[in-house]
C-alpha cells in the first residue's frame, strides 16, 4: 500500500489524549497531527523521536498530518497507523498473496458476525468460509521480539472467543498478527501485560482457530506485506 500524499519527517513533541500528537517540522513549526492507534505506543512515543507524517488538504479534515511512522534511525520503521495494516492485507488478499490461507475466490470486508463485531476479512471459496482476524502489531521490548498487545485489550480477547465460536460452526478461522516493524524477526504474546488475552489466544488455539504472523516492508513511500514470521507460543 503506498501512502496517497508523500510523507515529511518531524520530531515527536508528545503524544496525549491517545489520538492526538504535537510535533515540530523541519521548518521549526509546531503543528497537532492525528494519531490513529488506540494502544499504548509503548516505547514509541517518546519526545525527541523522528518520526513520518502524512500530510493532507482535506478541507473535511480538522487536522493537517496523520502520523504514520516512527523511524528509528538505524534504517529500520514501525508503522504506527492501525487503519494501515487491513488496507495492506486487503491488497494482499485480493492478490492471493497471502501463504498459509485456505482456498478462496472472494474476499469480503468487515461482515458482520458474532455479538455486534465485524470481521475484518471473510473469505469464501468452494469449501467452509474462512474467518481472518487481523492485528497490528508495533511492540518490542527486546531485539528482534515483536509482542502482542501492547496493552490490555478486551476487544482482542472477545475477537478471540468469536472466532472459536466460528469454528465450532463448521467454518475456519485465522487469527492473524501483521508486524508493523522492519526489526522484528520473531513474534510472540506479552502474556505479562494482558494475561486475559492470552488464556483467550490459548483457548483459541484449542477450539481450533490457526494463527500466523507476517512482517511487514516499510518506508516513508509505502507499507506492504513481507515474509512469514515465525509465532512463539
């Protein structure tokens, strides 16, 4: 997925009220760009960080920058925009460019299922439906070890529990982790900061939904999917 206006570089001021982040340019000014990730940006929102923002004259639009990416200069990214990874997953799978997926020729968004949720992909094909839960994932606390959440998330775990339910009606189900950073070559849960999610993810697994990690390229131009990642459980 390339981003639709070229990105600019700036410095991250702070982030507050979780949407919202005061940055500084490189011409010196100070604007507020919107943040578009409900987590915690654990070790990605400090002050003084670079970061990528995309820029936008929608008149609709409150605020002028979106931002997009921390760079952490060493010439590796975290894409931070959670809206990001369906839309790169939706290129993917319209392409049949995701390995490890179930036959299909149709692919849907954001259906209704469960109590009141959406999936976010339903792929059909000649066989049993497929059910594919997709989450970003931006957090890591040791090198190379992509985690997830990054803080607790009840939503994750009732995803969880719907996708089991899925399954148990005859169709399949995938739980689905997209790496957000180009410095991660292994994934796993931070069963220490949502224990609750993962007894859900454990519980998951046992009722018969399949999970798989996959990184991610990322630079200021775009964010596409890369190679499988191995998922330590």
């Amino acid at each position: 997925m390339e981003f639709a206006t070229p990105l600019i570089p700036a410095r991250l001021i702070r982030r507050y009220k979780r949407f919202l982040a005061d940055v500084q340019l490189e011409d010196g000014r100070e604007v507020t760009a919107h943040c578009a990730n409900p987590g915690s940006m654990m070790g990605l929102a400090q002050p003084g960080t670079k970061i990528w923002l995309e820029p936008n004259d929608d008149p609709k639009k409150k605020l002028k920058f979106g931002w997009r990416l921390v760079d952490h200069e060493n010439g590796h990214f975290t894409g931070v925009d959670t809206s990001i990874p369906n839309k790169a997953m939706k290129a993917a799978l319209l392409a049949q460019e995701v390995p490890g997926l179930p036959p299909y020729n149709l692919v849907r968004s954001e259906v209704k299922y469960g109590e009141n949720s959406r999936i976010d992909f339903l792929l059909s094909g000649d066989g049993p439906d497929t059910y594919v839960e997709v989450k970003s994932v931006t957090l890591s606390r040791k090198a190379g070890l992509a985690e997830f959440p990054d803080s607790v998330t009840a939503r994750g775990a009732k995803h969880l529990a719907e996708l089991s339910q899925m399954v148990a009606s005859g169709h399949n189900a995938v739980m689905f982790y997209l790496v957000q950073r180009t410095d991660c070559e292994v994934m796993t849960l931070a069963a220490d900061l949502d224990p609750t999610y993962a007894a859900a993810f454990a519980a998951a697994r046992a009722a018969g939904v399949t999970a798989q990690a996959q990184g991610c390229k990322i630079s200021p131009l775009a964010i596409t999917l890369d190679a499988p990642i191995p998922l330590q459980t």
